[in-house]
C-alpha cells in the first residue's frame, strides 16, 4: 500500500485500494472522491485543530458600524467577545429576529456591544458599537482543501490520513465507532442501529425528562419565568413578576424612556418597572389598577402620550386565576429554573459597584447628531394633540380610584435632548399634560444635572444617563417613602 505524503500518493493510494487499475473512467474521478471526502470532514468533524481566532476592529466611520465580516474560512461560531474592554465581556447570541427586536425596543440607541447574530458572511453587533472596539471571535474554521503536491495532515490524529480497506477514513486512532466514510458508495459496512433500538431510548429518555420536570415543578411551583428572547418576552415577564410577587411600594409605568431605567439602577427598595417599550404608560397604569392590592406610590410618565392603551395586554393582566397551559408546565418550570440559575439578574447591590464606576466616567463623546436630525424629523411631523388628551383623561380618571384605595398617584418627566425639547410633539404633549394636571404636588420633581446627561439617538437615555437620572429619582423618593 503506498504511503500517503502529499496530494499524488492519496491519489494512488485510492487507486491502489479500488484494485481497478486498467478502469480510466474511475480512476479520472479519484479528485471528484477526494474533493467529496473533503466536505464530509468539514460537516463531520469538530476537533480543535479546527478552531481557529480572530480579530477584527469596529469601523465607526462606516455607515453601518454594527456589521463586521467574517473570516474567509468561517463555518461556526464558538465565542465572541470584546478584547479592547476591560475584563473582554463575551457577546450573547441572539437570532436575527431578536436582534431586530432589540434594536426597535431601544430605539436603535448605540452603546456598548452586547449580543451578535451571524448573517450571511457577516457578524451583526448589538447596539449598534459607539467606539472603535476590538472584537475576538473563537470559530471552527473549514479544513483547507488539498492542492497538488500538498501534505495534508488529518486535523484528528495530526498525521497522514489513514485510508481504512472498508473505504473509510480513520480519525480516531482505531476507535471504530467514530469513523468516518470516504467513499459511501464503494463501502459494504455502514454501522446501523436499528429503528427498535432508538425507539426505545427516545422514549425512555422523554419519560425520564417528564419525570425531572415534574418533580422541578412540585419543588419550584410555577412561579419561575423563562428568560426573555425578545423586548415583548420582557415585559411580559415583568408583568408577570408583578402579578405574582408580593406588592412593591413604588410600581413605574410608561413608555420605552422609562424602560431604559433598570430596576437594578435604583437603590429604592421594593420597587417594581412595568415600563413597556413601544407602549402606553396608561397601559400599564390600567394593569396596576386593575390588581387586588397597590403599591403606595405609582409614578407615570408624562413624556409619551400617544400611543393607545394595549387593551388585551389590561385584559390578559387583568383576569384571575392562572391562564397558563398546564400540560407544558413542567417542562417550562425546569427550563425556567436552569436558565434563572444560570443568568440570574444582578440586584442593586450586586451592581452597585460597576454603577459607580460608570458615572465617575466622562460623559460619552459620541456624535449622534445624526440619529438626532431623524427623531427630530419625526417627533416635529408627529401631532399627539388627540391622542394625548385622551390619555391625559384616563389618568385623570384613575387617580381617584388610585387614592381611594390608598395609593398615591405622581407624574414625572424625563428629559429629552435640547433639539428634541423644542419639537412639535414634546412641546404639545408637555402643555396639554400639565394643563390636565396644573397641581404641583402631583408631580415628582428630579434634579439632575443636563450637562451630564448624553442621548445617542436624542431620545434615549445612554446607559449612564440613566443611572444618573435613576439616582436623582430615588432622592425624590425618599421624602415620600421615608427612611428604608
């Protein structure tokens, strides 16, 4: 049997194991076998040999910074992370669909890269990055194919590739259940299990499954949430938290502004955000309403007023008893207790650390004027009059209900960028809001500094912001509550 060294000594050792020398036709084919083995190492084998590191540096000048391409010889992804920041933070994998929810939740706000998806030949970033950042992908990479006259070395076993006699190629050192078939066609052996065999092990499997899930729900009960995928999966979980949990004393509601404010930002204890990104603060205000107990104090956000209430998410909320099916019960509450243990959210205690670290930074330096120009453009062709009277009429509404029942009502406003403070629809949502409610003490008044506070979209808070804005709120907070 020759042995193989390069290129031309496979081909003759393939020649030499089919044993038909004189057939030309076949023989013509060996490159064709050859570049068909090739592809099935590339789908078969997961060895580290074939992974393989890369670099790759953020292009903020782009028109699309959030889009990185992808090593030439890519086929999966095993990490990806962010060498040039402290502590190289490792990116989260989402699919492209909850990329996009993402980015529509927060309003495309740039920051610190979190996630990535992988899109055709490129990785996709979110947010969108707002500095020129390293980013580390670990990949397996596709085995180079065989040129002329090359050495090829077998990834698995670092040495020649072993032609086996049964048209297979050993890459496990003579263990003979991980072989794997050069040549299908022309082998008289494929290993088989028969049909009866993997019945029975699935079935003995799901049952084994259905009996952890079962003891997981008698020992968690049903109250553990799987983690959320998309911004809706969120919010639903927030809710779903409120309505099960013990009563906070200070519940928030409104629109995608106030979502960016973190329940772990706040050091006020016992309170709950049941702000909905893309929604109504009045479609939250009609959920707490609608709940057998308050919490003492309710803030609403008075920013965005024109949007409808979401009346079969009051509904959904609104309902007792338990709507979930019972059938999948199980099986979610494992689920949900794996993934909570695993990535369970930080308290504020446990981030309070990393929060003061972020504002003793500068404020950021990234030019949004852009994404400002755009919101700009719209918040000045949008007219919330309607929409907002009507709101401004609901809450009117439920306030005597709110303090009728012991709870105390307060409105607030967050802060926009200056170009946004003088649009069309921040200007007319603020007179009609505070023309419904003139009373200054049913407002809560936060102080913060406006030189520190960034917007990279004009709209949106940064993650800084925030923090400093959260912290200017439980100051507020604290003459209403009292000492905690």
């Amino acid at each position: 049997m020759t042995q193989i060294v390069d290129y031309s000594s496979l081909q003759s050792a393939v020649t030499e194991y089919l044993a038909r020398d004189q057939d030309t036709t076949l023989i013509a084919r060996i490159p064709t076998f050859i570049q068909l083995a090739e592809a099935k190492f590339n789908r078969q084998l997961f060895v580290r040999q074939m992974e393989q590191r890369a670099t790759a540096v953020v292009d903020t000048a782009s028109s699309e910074p959030e889009y990185i391409s992808l090593p030439a010889d890519f086929q999966s992804m095993r990490r990806v992370r962010l060498s040039s920041v402290t502590g190289k933070p490792w990116l989260e994998f989402k699919s492209g669909t909850q990329i996009d929810e993402y980015r529509f939740g927060t309003s495309n706000v740039a920051g610190r890269p979190r996630y990535f998806t992988v899109f055709g030949d490129e990785i996709e970033l979110a947010p969108t990055p707002d500095a020129a950042y390293t980013v580390e992908m670990v990949y397996r990479k596709s085995i180079p194919a065989l040129a002329s006259n090359a050495v090829r070395a077998n990834p698995a076993r670092s040495g020649p590739i072993s032609v086996r006699f049964d048209g297979c190629a050993d890459v496990s050192r003579g263990w003979p259940r991980d072989l794997i078939h050069l040549f299908s066609v022309l082998s008289a052996s494929m290993q088989r299990m028969s049909a009866a065999h993997w019945f029975a092990r699935c079935g003995l499997t799901a049952v084994m499954l259905l009996l952890a899930c079962g003891i997981a729900t008698a020992w968690f009960g049903s109250r553990l949430q799987l983690p959320s995928t998309t911004t809706r999966d969120g919010t639903l979980i927030t809710l779903n938290r409120y309505a099960r949990e013990p009563i906070p004393d200070v519940a928030l509601v409104g629109s995608s502004l106030t979502f960016r404010l973190k329940e772990e930002y706040f050091a006020t204890p016992k309170l709950r955000n049941l702000a909905l990104a893309g929604g109504s603060p009045v479609t939250g205000l009609e959920i707490v309403a609608n709940q057998p107990r308050l919490p003492r104090i309710v803030l609403v956000e008075a920013n965005v007023l024109s949007r409808a209430v979401d009346t079969a998410l009051v509904e959904r909320y609104s309902r007792s008893g338990n709507t979930e099916p019972l059938f999948f019960q199980p099986i979610r509450t494992a689920v949900a207790a794996y993934e909570n243990w695993l990535h369970a959210p930080l308290s504020h205690a446990q981030a309070s650390f990393a929060l003061s670290q972020l504002v003793g930074q500068p404020p950021s330096s990234f030019d949004s004027h852009i994404y400002a120009d755009r919101a700009l453009q719209q918040f000045n062709a949008e007219d919330p009059s309607v929409a907002a009277r009507m709101n401004a009429k609901r809450i009117e509404e439920l306030i005597p209900e709110f303090e009728r029942r012991g709870a105390r009502v307060l409105l607030f406003e967050l802060p926009y960028s200056e170009r946004l403070e003088g649009s069309r629809s921040a200007k007319l949502t603020r007179e009609i809001i505070h023309s419904q409610f003139p009373n200054p003490d049913r407002w809560l008044r936060i102080g913060y500094a406006r030189a520190e506070l960034r917007w990279p979209d004009g709209v949106h808070l940064d993650e800084r912001s925030a923090v400093i804005v959260t912290q200017s709120i439980d100051r507020a907070l604290a003459s209403y509550l009292g000492p905690t």
